[in-house]
C-alpha cells in the first residue's frame, strides 16, 4: 500500500483543527476588509493617490487599482449581441526526458472558432511543432527545462491565437485558460527577457486586429483587491490597529466578492495592476480584470477575467465579454466554465498513446539514418513494467 | 460496382463479425439490417450484416446534458468535429473470392482501418442470390442479437432488390430457408415469422405454417 492510511487517519484532528482556526482567522480578517471596502468604494482618487505613494516606498508591491467604478459595484450580465465571433486556444507539450530513449520536445497547440448566432458548425483549428533538436539539446544544461518549453507553448498558444482570429469577423473576441500575462519563473528570467518582444508584438496584434483577448482564470487564489485595502488601511487611523505589516492570514478576492457579486453573470468593476512589471508592455496592453458569478442562483462560482488596457477601456468591449462569457459557460450547464476554452483543451492535449507514437516516429528515423538510440532509463523500464500490470 | 458509399472504418473484428466506427455525421447512411462489405483487397471481399450501432457518449456530452441553452453551435460541434464515434457491429455472413460467392465464414477477418460500403442493390442481390441462401444461419445462430428484427430488415431490404431484379421468388425461397433452419426451435420461428408479419411481408406464410405445424 503506497499510504500509510492508518498513520494520515492519526493526523487528521489535529489536522481539522487548525484548518478550523485558519477559517475562523480569515473570517475575522475579511470582516475587517469588508469594512475598509466599505469605507473606500468611492473615493477612486484618493485611493490611486494612496497606491501611488505606496509604489514610492515599495517598489515590489503588487495590488489592483480602481478605474472609474465604484469598487464594490456589481453590474448584472447584458445580452449577448445577436453574432459574435469566439476563439479559445490551449496549448499542451511532450517535455523531454532524460528517461525515454530519445531527447525530443513537442509543443501541441489546439484552437476551436465559434461563431455565435451563426448556426455554423466550429473550426477547429490544430498545430504540432517538433522543437528543433538543437533546441531541446543544449549546450550547458542538457535537455531543455521544463520551464523553458512551458514559456515557449505560452507564447506559441498566444502567437496561433491571433494569427488564427486575424480573420474573424467583428465584435471577436480571443480567450486563453489563465492569466494573459506569460509566467515567469525565476529561473526563466533571461529566457523570459529574450522573447518579451515577441510577446509584445502579440500583443500589438490583437489590437491591430481589434480582436479582444482575455484570460480566463478559473476558481482564482489572487489577493489583488486585498492588497490594495491593505494598503489603504494601514494609512488611515481608523483600521491602522487591525492591519499590521504581516498580515495575520491569507484572505483571496473572490471571499471579498462573494458577497457583492450575488446574482448569476454579475461582473465586478474593472481593476488594473500595479506590480514591478505591470508596464512593461506599455499602458495600452497593461493587464485589467475583473471578477464575474459565472454560477447560478444556487451555486455562486466566481472567476477572474483578465484583459489589455485598450479593451478595458471601453465598457461596452466588457459589456461584450462578460455576455459572452455568461453565454459560454452556460452551455456546459452544471459545470460553468467556457465551452470553448473546454474544447480547445481537448484538442490541444497530448496522450500518453500519442506521446509512444512520436517517440516511435523520432526513433524509426534515427535508426534509418544510422544515428545512435538509446534504451530507456532502466527507472522507466521498471515503471512501465509496473503499468504493464506489475503490483 | 458503381456508387462505392464508404460508411466507416474497422475498430475491431473477429472470425464471426466486426464493429466499425463512423463519425456522427456520417450516421444517416449504416442502418439496421443493412448488408455491408469490406474490401480486403482486389480478389477477396467479406460482407456482413449491421446488428447494432451504438452512439458512444463521454464526459462533455454528459455534462452538455445539463445545459438548459444548449447553442445550436456547440451541438453542431459535438456531432461534427469530436471524436465521438458510432460504433456498429456487424455479423459476419461470408465473402467473395474472385468473383464466387461463399456463406461460410470468411477465413480471415478484416483488418484496423478497412474501409467498410454499404452494398449496393447489384451487390446485394449478387450475394443474397448465390448458393441456397446458407448465409441466413449465421443470423440465427447467435440469440444474444435481436435475430427475429434483424432478419426481418434483412429479408426486406433483399426482397425489394430481388424483386426489382426480376426474381420474387426469392422471398419465398428465403422463408423457407429460415423455416428449414427454425424447425426444431419453434419459439424463435415463431418470433421470426412474427417480426416479418410486422413488415407485412409474410402473414399468409404464417397462417400457413401454423395449420402445418397443427
């Protein structure tokens, strides 16, 4: 038995027991955060002055901004016009390994187009890159870095997405799975650096396209509206005491929204960023978002939309993606999440039959070029006895 | 042979029948009792007869389930684009080789991806029309299939062709043939003929063979 059950069955009270003070902590600190929302949902701009001299004093913070609504507004789901074209991509990738008996990398890019109203069957659009080998052999650490591949399917998933919605007709709009922003990883700061540019010239191009692209963050854990209140109380006498430097425990957005966003298709009022790294791409593209109940009446379930400045920028683009949304997800009834970014995964996705299949490809050629192949780690010769149906 | 319909391609076989997928789109073309062919190459070819097709479902299509406003978009999509396959089974029912009709079992199975046709009437009377219709007890043999509806759609779909080939006495011939293969299973005859009096095809046959069987 690969769990001791016996031994987790021992820690489990005092297991729940802390969770339950963990719970009763937060639920102390988001009465206290409620009530500084409640005191600064106005005044837009004494709080972007209290961000500004903030950013001053600390140049790492991270928190959201306000734009021009009030920050505790809810603002009830419009109709969806009557055509409007979708595009979600996902992208997915072989990563290579030291195990298997040849260093190969695959980066799997899977787009489905939807033109709602339409009547018309999707387009699915599909795009399967073998990297290079000397790209996924280097020089100074061997095989190329998880992280690595991550960032270059990011960019490639971002690249396919506005090269394929560069034709849809208007309003379009482009969505991806997550934050828009690509993730960098520490480790992967010069590689970062390296195709910022290209990021950007993305970027440019769903503007230049007028496609709207946003970023759709399922069940979110950010605390940007949480940090900004923080930031705001601990300037003000009134709630100095109950904010100290370190906070007590960690509160996230949506257990501020929860209580605000109460109807089905409610969308919050639209935030920027402020972080080290948020202009980095010029203020046109810096990131925007906003939260949505993309539940129903019996059922809240809160998700983070993510958007450019330019599309931010005028409330009927967001009236437009939050109707979409609100559109999307009711079509996957019980599960509320975007149907196409649901089927833009499937089709990106790579299985494991498919993976044997590449590496049998890769190897059959090596061979009929008389190019060396190796054997399998004998750690994965043993593990792939044991799928075979080893105990 | 003229007006080649490809209706699908082999999953799986064995000696006695084989199943076959289709993408949802192309449904509209296998039915039930159908004849059917696999061409194993230019000599040899194996027909069969469609038993049951199955409309496989998975985790999107059940969740899709829930939706009160299922988009006509996304119901486009599932039939059209996802890999969501009709499965069809067929009873294996005999072969060509070189031209000759045989209603043994074919000696090999088809293979991964053949292509599967439907028959055309040429075809189906070629096949139907060959030999004393000793195909007809691969039908019967196996009670776990709806035989009596299966045999009724069959023997519908060769007498229409046989008739128009110039040759109704084949239906005839044919109830006599199931009735010759029934007569020690009376219960089954007796449901065969029951699903081919439904078709309005053989109500005097039945009468007729009570009175014999008193």
């Amino acid at each position: 038995m690969p769990v001791n059950l016996v031994e987790i069955q021992k820690s489990l009270s005092s297991f729940a027991d802390q969770a339950k003070t963990h719970f009763e902590q937060e639920a102390i600190y988001l009465r206290e955060l409620e009530q500084v929302l409640t005191s600064y949902a106005d005044p837009l701009d004494q709080i972007r002055s209290v961000v500004g001299r903030e950013v001053d004093t600390n140049a790492r913070l991270r928190c959201a901004v306000p734009t021009d609504e009030a920050i505790n507004t809810a603002i009830p789901v419009g109709q969806l016009p009557e055509r409007v074209a979708l595009l979600a991509a996902d992208g997915s990738q072989i990563n290579p390994s030291r195990h298997a008996r040849v260093p190969f990398c695959v980066i799997n890019i899977g787009a489905v187009e939807m033109l709602r109203g339409s009547g018309q069957m999707p387009k699915v659009y599909q795009e399967s890159q073998l990297l290079d080998y000397d790209r996924t052999t280097l020089p100074d650490t061997g095989l190329i870095s998880e992280g690595r591949v991550a960032l270059a399917r990011d960019l490639a998933e971002r690249q396919k997405l506005a090269d394929w919605s560069a034709e849809l007709p208007q309003p379009a709009i482009a969505m991806i799975d997550g934050p828009l922003e690509l993730y960098r990883d520490v480790q992967q700061a010069t590689e970062f650096e390296r195709i910022a540019w290209q990021f950007q010239a993305v970027l440019e191009q769903f503007r230049r396209n007028n496609v709207f692209l946003l970023g759709y963050v399922d069940k979110p854990g950010s605390d940007l509206l949480v940090s900004l209140l923080e930031v705001i109380a601990r300037q003000d006498k009134a709630f100095q005491s109950s904010f100290p430097k370190d906070r007590p425990v960690r509160v996230v957005d949506t257990a501020l929204f929860k209580d605000i966003l109460t109807a089905p298709g409610d969308r919050s009022a639209v935030f920027s960023v402020s972080s080290p790294t948020s202009g980095k791409f010029g203020n046109d593209q810096q990131v925007h978002f906003f939260f949505m109940n993309v539940g129903s009446e019996d059922f809240q379930h809160l998700a983070r939309v993510e958007v450019p400045a330019w599309v931010a920028g005028d409330k009927a683009n967001i009236a437009l993606i939050q109707a979409a949304l609100w559109d999307q997800t009711r079509i996957m009834g019980t599960k509320p999440y975007p149907y196409l970014l649901h089927r833009s995964h499937e089709v990106a996705v790579v299985s494991l039959d498919e993976h044997r299949r590449v590496e049998e490809m890769i190897v059959s050629e090596f061979l009929r070029h008389h190019i060396p192949v190796g054997s399998p780690s004998q750690k994965q010769a043993v593990k792939d006895l044991m799928q075979d149906g080893g105990k | 042979m003229a007006d080649h319909i490809e209706i699908g391609r082999l999953l799986r076989s064995e000696t006695t029948g084989f199943v076959f997928g289709c993408k949802l789109d192309q449904i509209d073309s296998p039915s039930f009792g159908a004849l059917v062919r696999v061409r194993m190459d230019d000599h040899y070819q194996i027909f069969g007869l469609i038993y049951d097709i199955q409309v496989q479902d998975d985790g999107l299509v059940r969740q899709l389930i829930t939706s009160d406003t299922l988009a006509n978009e996304a119901w486009l999509d599932t039939r059209g684009n996802r890999t969501v396959p009709v499965e069809i089974g067929v009873l294996a029912l005999g072969y060509m080789l070189d031209g000759q009709v045989s209603h043994l079992l074919p000696p090999r199975p088809p293979l991964s991806l053949d292509e599967i046709f439907l028959c055309t009437p040429a075809e189906i009377a070629a096949f139907t029309g060959a030999g004393r219709m000793g195909y007809l007890r691969h039908v019967l043999r196996d009670q776990d299939k709806p035989v009596e509806e299966l045999l009724a759609a069959h023997l519908k779909q060769a007498r229409d062709v046989q008739s128009a080939a110039g040759n109704p006495a084949w239906f005839e011939a044919a109830l006599e043939e199931v009735i010759a293969l029934l007569k020690d299973d009376y219960p089954t005859l007796m449901r065969v003929l029951g699903a081919v009096d439904e078709l309005e095809l053989a109500r005097d046959r039945q009468s007729e063979l009570n009175g014999r069987l008193g």
